[in-house]
C-alpha cells in the first residue's frame, strides 16, 4: 500500500473516532495550548480536505459562519469528480487574537479524476499553494469562520487595483506570499 494512502486511511480514522473534537476540557487553556490546537484542527482540517468526505469537513466548520453554505458547496463540486492529493502539507502561519485565530495551510497538490485516477491538474507543484483560515473560538470549540485560497484572493485584489502604481505598492506589500 503507497505511503501516502496509509497516512490518508490513519488519518481518517483518527477524524472518525473523535479527535476533531477541540470542545474545551475542564482545564483552563492557555494561548501556547489554543496554538497548538490551531496547528492541530489546521492539519487535520487538510487530511479532512484531502479524504473527500464533505461531512468531514463540515465537521470544522462553526455553523453559524456566513461561509459555509458557499464552501460546503464548492467542495461537494469538487469531491463529486475529483480527489484532492496533498504531495506536501505543512502550517505555514499561525496567529493568534483573543477568541480568534489564523493558520495558513501551504501544500504541494494535485487533482486527480475519481474514476480514473488521471490528473487534472497539479496547483503550486513544488512552489505551495496556500490555504488561509480564519478560526473562531465558540463553544464547541475552535471553529473554522473562513476558509480562502490566497493566491485567488491575491489575483482578485490585483484584478480590483485601478492603476500600475496601485498593483506595483500591492505587490510590493504582498511579495511574502
């Protein structure tokens, strides 16, 4: 069995049996333990993307987010045809702000047809595509608000700036990405 498909299958059997759980316990947490929950779900959230199990994923989500009717819809289309395969996943960026939090998910992937197995498309092979979520603390615990891919958000903002001086000082600021 490849390497990678018995990370999957571990991984989907550590979701299943409860460990996407971040309900608090009855030991006060402090901001070092919520990071290390955040680098936790933001990975697990990454395994859930790649098992293609849209409940899964939903699992995540803080139900009352104005985002996930949307993102919910976005991956059922994509889960329907294809399967999203993570060569390279690593948390790349974790902030924390009071009862919210930001993680950055970078991945090398692929997009691979579900009957055959083809590739579709390889997104950032070796570069990183990158993953940006918005986590919120609720009472269910660590909950994801937003879930946006930023080099679409990057082209978005670069599509919306109405002169070469605008792009080139926008550019210029977000050159890290």
């Amino acid at each position: 069995m490849p390497f990678m498909l018995r990370v999957l299958l571990l991984s989907l059997m550590a979701l299943n049996t409860g460990l996407v759980s971040s309900a608090p316990t009855s030991t006060p947490r402090h901001q070092s333990s919520d990071e290390e929950i955040i680098r936790s779900l933001t990975e697990k959230y990454g395994l859930a993307i790649a098992s293609g199990n849209i409940e899964i994923v939903r699992q995540f989500w803080n139900l009352e987010s104005p985002n996930l009717a949307t993102y919910v819809k976005i991956y059922q289309s994509t889960f329907s045809n294809s399967r999203i395969e993570f060569i390279r996943m690593e948390v790349s960026r974790l902030e924390m702000a009071g009862n919210k939090a930001f993680s950055n998910l970078t991945t090398d992937e692929r997009r691979l047809d579900k009957k055959t197995g083809t590739i579709l498309s390889e997104r950032a092979l070796n570069h990183g595509a990158c993953r940006s979520f918005e986590w919120i603390k609720t009472g269910a615990g660590w909950k994801i608000e937003r879930d946006v891919l930023i080099q679409d958000e990057l082209a978005d903002k670069l599509e919306a700036t109405t002169s070469t001086e605008e792009r080139d000082k926008y550019l210029k600021k977000t050159k890290p990405l």
